[in-house]
C-alpha cells in the first residue's frame, strides 16, 4: 500500500523530526525495538541541499525498514526547495514535510522555520514550489541534467537512492503562531495548498518548548480542516503510543506525532517500561549502529543518547559523569556492569 492511502486509512503514531537527534542510527534503534507507524529525518536546509552541500546527505541516509519515511526540509527559497524536492523524490522518499515550526533562533532569525507563519504569502510559493516539484518529477517534466547538480551530488544521490513507484507525500509542520494561536487564519491558509498532512505543533513560536501543549487547539484545526482532504496530526507532550491513540480519538485526529519522549526511549512506541538490561542493550546497539552508519564521524554526538537511555535510574547521577567520556564502544561496555547494578 502506498504511503498516501496508508495514512489515510490509519491512526499513525509517529516519530517527529528532530534536529541533531533523529538521524539513521536513532531511526534504525527505534525500528529494532518498536516501529513508528510512519519515521521523519532530521530537517535538512533546502538552500544548501540546492547548493550542493555534500555533508547533508548524511541526514538524508535512510534504510528500507524504515518506511514509510518522510524527509523533511527547513529554508525560505522556493527555488531552493523546489531543487531540495527533486533530490528527495530521486532518494525515494515517502513524503516531503516542509518546516514551518521551529522555534530555534538560529532558524527563526532568517526567516525560515515557525518565522513563516508570519509570512504567509512567502509559505505560499515554498508550498508550491515543492508540489511543482514534486508534479514535474511524477511526469517526467524535469530532468536531472537539467539542475546543475555537481557530478560528486549525482553520485551519491546514485549510491542512496531507494525508489518509490509513488511520488511523495507533501506536508508541513507547523505551531499555533508566533505570540498566539493565529490557526483561525493559518490553518485555511494551509489548506487552500490541499496539502496530504498538517501536522501541528500545540505551543507558539514565544512558548518553544516551555509549558504546555495545547491540544484544544489542536482540534480545533481537525474542525476547520474537516472535510478537506487534508489530514491533520498532532504534536506536543505526548509520551507513549497509547496515549497518542487516545489523543487521536479525543481530538479528532488522524495521527500524532511523538518526538523528545522517545529520546532515550525508543520503548515509548511500545508502551513498554524497559528492564536496566533492555536499556543498556538499547543503547548498545544504537552505538554498535552510528559507528557502522557514520564511521567518519566523532561519536561526541551519542552521549547525549547515553544520557537518555540511563535518566531516571537510581544512581544516574554517578553515571553521567563517565558516560560523557564515553568515546568508542570499549569504554561503554566497561560501564555494562554499574549500568545493569540495581
């Protein structure tokens, strides 16, 4: 089945994008031990993937049991993103998720990410710039040649490619507003694109992540969008799968989205509480994974990870201190012990 009738015909529990977090090695331990309904990479900056930038491409690497999986990309170029969205469709994404909600300054003061929301005319032409895209590739309009891409590009896009016979999802993921919620205005503004799926964030662009979701709001976008077409999933707070269907019953949605709950706890697409074995075994893994996946990179990266996959047990604090030294799979497999320690 493909992934557009899938999700139209399911309540999906999801993993959310999220940057520096959700790369292959996060993916692919998440999948071992219990798989989303439907995976996301990390964003990926549409002006450099246009551009060239050969380093992105490892946010891009993506593995069959993963899918469906949708990739999604952060920028204010339509021309960019209308490039970005060629490259994704010749990778074999399920779906092309544009990002209209991150509350990083560093996205934000450029314009890009939850800045959108408050240009709607230029959210506009990303959105068609992408289902432009995303038409001329299905019919064969645009050819590779035709984007300039540099011959190392074609190469790796070559090596990484996993086609679809279907074209891809378009979506985008957003947040009630900037100081408020603005969905009154913002989600019929979305929707005149008939996109596949809106996803909303419950928190504006001033809350980031501080309190809470506001998930009234939430249903309040499944209302306006009712009758549409276009699915809308929800996001903020939730902490398992079960919970994740319950807020899909009560709201009226067609999916949910979890996203830092699984940091550390790939269990919560499980609603399983993890034995101290099953969390060093998880994290383990995961290490055993990122060096196969990225073995030209420092592994500084997972003891963020580390950290994650040990909170909460009772004597974390004295294991922090030795898991942010962690540097190779030796010195994490000489803590298997204390770990394991009740």
């Amino acid at each position: 089945m493909h992934f557009r009738s899938f999700a139209k015909t399911n309540l999906l529990i999801g993993l959310s994008p999220m940057d520096g977090i959700t790369d292959e090695a996060f993916r692919l331990t998440q999948v071992h031990i219990a798989k989303p309904d439907v995976l996301f990479t990390e964003f990926v900056n549409a002006e450099g993937l246009a551009h060239g930038g050969l380093k992105l491409f490892d946010n891009l690497l993506y593995s069959p049991e993963e899918r469906p999986i949708i990739a999604q990309l952060f920028g204010k170029n339509p021309d960019s993103f209308y490039t970005a969205a060629i490259i994704l469709c010749l990778l074999g994404f399920d779906g092309i998720d544009i990002n209209f909600g991150c509350p990083a300054r560093t996205v934000t003061q450029h314009g890009s990410g939850a800045a959108l929301i408050d240009q709607p005319a230029l959210a506009s032409e990303i959105i068609t710039a992408v289902q432009s895209a995303v038409n001329d590739f299905a019919t064969a309009k645009v050819k590779i040649s035709q984007l300039g891409l540099k011959p190392k590009i074609l190469e790796i896009i070559s090596r990484q490619s996993l086609p679809t016979n279907s074209p891809p999802t378009i979506s985008a993921k957003t947040r009630l507003g900037i100081n408020q919620s603005v969905i009154n205005t913002w989600i019929p503004h979305l929707l005149k694109h008939h996109l596949d799926i809106i996803t909303l964030h419950g928190r504006t662009l001033k809350q980031a992540y501080a309190g809470t979701a506001d998930w009234s709001e939430i249903q309040k976008a499944a209302q306006i969008a009712s009758g549409s077409g276009t699915l809308i999933w929800g996001n903020g707070d939730i902490q398992t799968r079960g919970q994740g269907i319950e807020s899909c019953q009560k709201y009226n949605l067609n999916g949910v989205l979890i996203g830092r709950a699984a940091l550390g706890n790939p269990w919560a697409f499980a609603d399983h509480l993890p034995t101290r074995q099953e969390r060093f075994d998880a994290a383990l893994y995961h290490f055993q994974i990122f060096l196969k996946t990225f073995p030209h990179r420092r592994t500084d990266p997972l003891r963020r990870h580390l950290l994650a996959y040990v909170s909460g047990l009772p004597h974390a604090s004295n294991l922090r201190s030795q898991l942010v030294r962690v540097n190779n799979l030796e010195d994490l497999l000489i803590l298997e012990k204390e770990i394991l320690q009740e």
